[in-house]
C-alpha cells in the first residue's frame, strides 16, 4: 500500500517548506518536490499543513482512581485522541495496591487487547510500593524486556497511591540504572492532606477549595525536592503538569545548570484558571484536576516557559470522569470529587488557535512541543515525532483555515462535558494518519479498533541533551 501527499507544507520542528510526502507501507520513503511516483492512494494537501502525528505522553484510560474508574478505555480514548490529531500515546500503568510489577504490566496489557486502541500506545509504569509486592529487580527489567523505559511517582494523594521519598529516592536509583526517565507528580502530599482536613473540619466543602488546601508552594517545594534527589541519584527526571510560577522556578534553575531536568505543562493551565473551580451548581467540579488551576497570571508564565524551552511538552494529562455520575461523588466533599479532566482531542486545537495564530508560539514549536520532545524524552525519536525518511508514517493533515466549534456534543470521548466548551477555534486536523494508514478523513473514523500497536519504546539516550529537548 502506498500514499502520496501532494503539495502539502511540511513542517517540523526544525524545517517549514512545500513538498509531496510518499509513503510505502508503514514508513515515509520520499520526501522531495513533484515526486514523481504512482501511488495507490493520493491526498491533495495544497493549503494545508503537513506535520508528524502528535504524541501525547501523559493520559490515562480506563484508571481506577478515587473510587471510580476513569471514562474512556483504550478504543474510546485513542479515538478521540485521533480526532485531534494524536498519533500516539504513553498512558500510565499504575501498579495497584499488593499487585507486583509484572502483574500491573499485565494488567495494562489487558486493557488494551480488551479495548483495542486505534493509534500507537506505550506505557509508563506508575511505581506505588518498592517495598513489599513492588521488588526493584523487577522495575529494573522493563526498559530492556518490555519496552517501558519511563518510571512514574506521585508525590501526592496521600493514602492511595502516593510515595514517601524513600521509595521515590529508590526509584530514582534503579532507573540510573536501567536507562529510564522517572516522572513525578510534584505536589507536597503531606502537607496538602492536613490542609484538606482542617479546611473539611471547618464545613468548607465546595470545588474552590480543592484549588485553596494545594497552594503553589505546595507544588513548589515538592518539584524542588524531586529534582534535587533525581540528581542525587543521578537519574533524569521529567516534571509532569506544571501549573505555577513557582514550580516553573525550581525547572528553570536546574536547566540552567544543565542538570537532566524537563518538564511539561497541560493544555488546561494555559486555559483554566481557579475561579472556574466557583462555577454553581457544582458545575466547578468539572475543573477539579490536579495541580488545581491556578490565579490566571500564572497562563503568561506557563507560555514564555514554552516558547523559551524552560517547558519540553505540552500533554493533555487526559482523565475523564463523567460530570452527571462520577464528579458528583463529591458533591458534599470536594476531596471526594474524582481528580482528572478530558482534553486528549483539544490539544493542538487549542495550541494552533490560541499559541500560534496569537503569536505566542511558532509553528515549528508547536510540533517541538507536541511531537518531537515527546517522542525524544520517551524513546520514540526518530521513529516517531518528525516527519523524515525512514520515520513511521504517522502523519497529521492538518487545515490551518478550518472553523471548529469545541463542544461536548461532538467531541469523541466517552465524557460528559469538554474544559473549553463552546470555544470557537480557527485550525483542524483534516486527515490522519497512523503508520500509513488513514484513521480519520474529515469527520469519520476510517480506521478500526486495533489499528494502533503497542510501543516498545528505547531506553532514556544521552543525545537527548545535546538534541536541545
Ligand atoms: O487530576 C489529575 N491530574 N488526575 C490524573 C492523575 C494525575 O495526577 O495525573
Ligand atoms: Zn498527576
Ligand atoms: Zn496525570
């Protein structure tokens, strides 16, 4: 099978230029001007953007959590996730209490021969016990034997699934090891628990006090910690959701010294400020993730990080839970309120619209953010993340004129609710490719459940930091 995309603009992290795109099977053979090949399929792209498949490193489907379970599985996610121009996931594999680390990995595994995906999925493995069903043995085996190379600690969520420092300072140690990147939820748990139960002891029950018992120092402290014990340990480390001034900080500083340090930020902490958290008639909850949404003066900070390389990845840190039957658990107790918000579909849209057509990002940095340092800090380069020859045909055709209206009503998650309701956004993905394969042509799904594969992903490289991610 064989593909030609005609006249489209290329554009990657580095290069923006016009060209046809000829793709043999599941890879990019050629890229050059007036190609002269016959294809078995031709797609005209003249006006249109040309960019590699995003990735999004940071979701999580079908996730026990806070006492239900998160609404999209691996086929409803992914499909969404597609819509948006995504071409791969690392959803996180979390190890569940008593479980060992080959079981939880089985567990995952399961998920998605159960709900086959229709793009590509790796998987982080979340570590929540390094002392008992958790051995470090067998932490150490994944990046080599099963392709997971990228180890993930919360910091928070007391009493569930949160790690002291010993376990994470362990971690840390083994993936020095064994050539992984650990990632961290950065939040001081302790400290955000006791402010959680005296705000309670004192009747306050509402969403906006989700955002008032885990104030920024709280991230802060906790993203300063993490990074001084990764370089202790002499392990790198990725900060996940960074959603302050504060914690930008400790990233900043540690970037300067050169130490291996990267982190990310959320589409939703561009967007989302803490005063959605009062909308009535618990309406708020709809915003209750984790770290909550800030003050809004933090969204200027949070975009000069992205535009002046402090911020490696934009993700969506996709965790669906339907408002009408899973937010309202916390209806009378906001720390009962299931954490985590959709936003898998809206990420590019949100970042062309918003980023690039308003000046604050380029284009080219766009595809850094979502696509490029993704696939480098997750061991998916030159795979996956650029468009080159020899790089899997993972392709986004994307339409930089095309009008959408963002809404619960048509997006294709499983959840009730969208964070950007209503949102008039200028710039669409119009086609989409996973290894060759169109998934989705304008508003259809063309491509079946179990189109996309798991990804065995390479050990954490050394390049990487003179690759500038
Ligand atoms: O609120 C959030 N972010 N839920 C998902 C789990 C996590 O902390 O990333
Ligand atoms: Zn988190
Ligand atoms: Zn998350």
């Amino acid at each position: 099978m064989s593909v030609l995309i005609r006249d489209g603009r290329v554009i990657t992290a580095a290069d923006d230029y016009v060209a046809d795109v000829f793709i043999e099977d599941e890879t990019v053979s050629m890229i050059g001007h007036a190609l002269a090949v016959d294809a078995d399929h031709v797609i005209d792209a003249s006006g249109k953007y040309v960019l590699p498949g995003a990735i999004d490193p940071h979701t999580h489907m079908e996730m026990p959590f806070g006492g239900t379970v998160s609404c999209d599985d691996f086929t409803s996610g992914t499909t969404s996730a597609a819509f948006g121009g995504t071409t791969a996931i690392v959803d996180f594999c979390i190890q569940q209490p008593g479980q060992s680390i080959p079981d939880a990995l089985a567990m995952w595994h399961e998920k998605i021969e159960r709900c086959p995906p229709v793009i590509d999925v790796g998987f982080h493995l979340a570590v929540t016990d390094l002392r008992e069903a958790g051995r470090p043995e067998d932490l150490a085996r994944l990046p080599e034997e099963e392709g997971v190379t990228s180890f993930k600690l919360f910091m928070a969520y007391k009493g569930a699934i949160m790690v002291d420092d010993e376990t994470l300072f362990r971690t840390m140690q083994v993936a020095a090891g064994c050539g992984a990147l650990v990632m961290v939820h950065a939040e001081n748990g302790d400290a955000i628990d006791v402010l959680v139960k005296q705000a309670l002891a004192e009747g306050k029950t509402e969403p906006p006090w989700h955002a008032a018992t885990r104030p920024p120092i709280t991230e802060a402290e906790a993203t300063n910690r993490a990074i001084k014990l990764a370089h202790l340990a002499g392990c790198p480390l990725y900060v996940v959701h960074v959603s302050c001034q504060e914690a930008l900080e400790p990233v900043a500083s540690a970037r300067a010294a050169g130490w291996d340090v990267w982190a990310e930020t959320c589409t939703q902490y561009l967007f989302i400020d803490e005063h959605h958290l009062a909308e009535p008639d618990f309406a708020g909850a709809k915003y209750v993730f984790t770290p909550p949404p800030r003050p809004p003066e933090n969204q200027e900070h949070l975009w000069r990080a992205l535009a002046g390389g402090v911020l490696s990845a934009v993700t969506s840190d996709h965790c669906p839970f339907n408002w009408a039957t899973q937010k309202t658990l916390g209806r009378h107790d906001f720390s009962q309120i299931p954490n985590g918000g959709p936003g898998v579909e809206n990420r590019l849209h949100m970042l062309h619209h918003f980023g690039v057509r308003e000046g604050r990002l380029t284009m080219n940095q766009l595809v850094e953010l979502c696509c490029t340092n993704p696939a480098r800090l997750f061991g998916l380069y030159p795979r996956k993340g650029t468009l080159a020859v020899g790089s899997d045909a993972d392709i986004v055709i994307f339409d930089p004129d095309k009008p959408l209206t963002i809404s619960a009503a048509s997006h294709h998650s499983n959840v009730d609710y969208n964070l950007y309701e209503g949102t008039e956004v200028i710039g669409a993905p119009e086609v989409v490719l996973v290894r060759g394969q169109v998934v989705v042509e304008g508003d259809e799904l063309v491509a079946s459940p179990g189109t996309g594969r798991f990804l065995r992903r390479a050990p954490f490289g050394s390049e990487l930091a003179a690759a500038g991610a």
